[in-house]
C-alpha cells in the first residue's frame, strides 16, 4: 500500500491543529484561585462557641483564646464579677451583627504588642481588607504609633466633624491627623514590675513565633513571686501546654502568667502583693524545669521585657 502523500496544506492543517490543542491544555493547567481566597472578604467570620468545664473561669478562657476578657463577657452578657459555671456555652467571637468594619472616618494608633490580624479581628474584618485600606503588603508588619483606617477610603468629611466613639478600656486619643480610637498601652500598674524569679532566660517573647513570653530558667522548687500586685484569677491545670498556671489580674488591662509551677500556695480571688511568693518553679506540662512567664495587655500577648526593670 503506498504511503499516503502529505501536501503542504495538509501539512499546515496539522500543524495548525496541534497549536489549538496545546493552547487549550495550557489553559486547562492554569486552576482559577480558591474560592475561599475570593469570597474572603465579603464572608462573615465564623462564629465560635466553648463550652465551660470545671476549672474553668472567665479569664483562663479568655486566655487561652487570645481574647480580651472584656470583650468575652459582653459577647455572653455577663457582668462582674465574671462568674461562669460548667455546661455553659461561651461565645468566643463577636455576633455577626457586631461585625464589621469601622465607622467611616474611624483610626487607631497602633500600640505595642498590636499585630494586624489581632486589630482586624478585634472589627469583625480579614486582615486583608484592613491591609489593603492601610496599603500594607505581606508578612503586614505594623509598628507602635502608626495610625490605621479602620475603613475603606471614602468620604470622611462628615466623620471628621464627629469625633469616633470612646472604646471601653481606654480613652480615646485626639491628634492634629485625625481621631484614634484606642490610646497606646500606657495604663500602669502600681507598684511597678519585679522579675518573678531568679535565672536566666532561656527563650525570648517572639511576635511572630509559639512564644508569648519568657521562659526562665532555674531549679525545681525555686521560689516564683508576683510580677505586680494583684488578685488571682486562675489557678489549675487546664490549659494546654501551661501545666499548672497561675494567671493574675493586676488592673482592667494587664494580666500576667506563670505557667509550669509545681507547688503553688495561692488560690483565686486571693489578692496578692508585688514579690509575694505564689508558687515553686516546676515542669507540669513541659520537658524541664522553667517558668514561662506572660504578660498580656487587653488580651493581647506583649514582651515581658518591655515591662520588666533591666537586669
């Protein structure tokens, strides 16, 4: 059987032909981006629930979900002095009625131990929209005293000419730029700051990593004293990776930890002064002997060393 002759329009017709079809597997190959990355910023954030067990007070679960106690019980309407039983659901984010962004016009000055995710969150939006209205790329680094929007731009004249409503827990803080919402982490605490025990550290607070705190080394039953005066708010085991901790409020917005302990000699509502012994450095719930220690301003983990007099 002769071999079948391919003429030069043949030629091109096949040639042709394998184009169209690369070009259309080409196209195939490029995926359309998630939906969860395009629907991101019109979704509204998932509401969260926890559930009380036994040991479980207002702050320790304020704690362990990042959240400013404040902002728990108004979410869950419930009033000093905080009380929660076992069984009882808590919501852990704001109703989506309460969501949302800013009032138009509406700024905050950014505070130490601020990060992006945190102040979005704090508004009900992603931190993406709250990057994109301030035009800050990624990892969206912020640093203490730029001044956010807390909306997308737009006409603001009106908003200039009413002052942003006051949030509770600090005043709000006028400048010749516009209206802050929230003034820097200033609140002090009396008496000061001491060092809650002897030794050296052995791991640094970290923004962007696993460790909100210090971790302190040192000898088991090693004396651990209060960082501050203050009432205790928790005390147990029932957080995870604390051991047994102990958490103290010491105002409306400084609260400090002390995790790891082996012999504690306080129990809550116990008020307590600066230096005053409250525990014997342990290992419960970690590998060797330390104390992790945490200080945290309006739920937020700060660094410790901020606050701490140099040694």
């Amino acid at each position: 059987m002769p071999a079948p002759v391919i003429t030069p329009a043949l030629r091109c017709g096949l040639v042709l032909t394998a184009a169209l079809l690369l070009s259309a597997c080409a196209g195939e190959a490029t995926a359309p981006a998630p939906v969860s990355e395009l629907g991101e910023s019109i979704r509204h954030p998932a509401e969260e629930y926890r559930e009380v067990v036994a040991g479980d007070t207002l702050y320790s679960i304020a704690w362990e979900s990042g959240r400013d106690y404040r902002e728990l019980a108004a979410w869950n309407n419930i009033t000093a002095p905080f009380t929660i039983k076992p069984g009882r659901k808590l919501r852990l984010s704001p109703p989506h009625s309460e969501t949302g962004r800013g009032a138009p016009g509406a700024y905050r000055t950014v505070a130490k131990g601020d990060t992006l995710r945190a102040i979005a969150r704090e508004i009900g939006v992603t931190h993406k929209e709250l990057a994109a209205w301030n035009n800050i790329p990624p990892p969206y680094t912020i640093r203490p005293g730029r001044k956010l929007r807390l909306s997308p731009p737009g006409n603001e004249t009106a908003a200039r000419e009413k002052p942003a409503a006051k949030k509770p827990g600090g005043p709000a803080k006028n400048s010749a730029a516009g209206n802050t919402v929230r003034a820097k982490k200033t609140a002090p605490v009396i008496g000061g700051w001491t060092w809650p025990t002897d030794g050296g550290v052995l791991e640094h607070y970290s923004s962007g990593g696993p460790n909100k705190g210090l971790d302190i080394g040192g000898r088991k039953g090693q004396p651990i004293q209060a960082a501050a005066p203050g009432t205790i708010v928790y005390q147990g085991s029932g957080l995870r990776g604390y051991g047994r901790l102990i958490i103290i409020k010491h105002n409306a917005d400084f609260l400090s930890a002390y995790a790891h302990c082996d012999k504690i000699y306080v129990k809550e509502g116990n008020v307590i002064k600066r230096g005053q012994k409250i525990a014997e450095m342990g290992n419960s719930g970690t590998d060797r002997v330390k104390l992790h220690f945490e200080i945290r301003y309006r739920g937020a983990p700060v660094d410790p060393l901020d606050y701490l007099p140099k040694k």
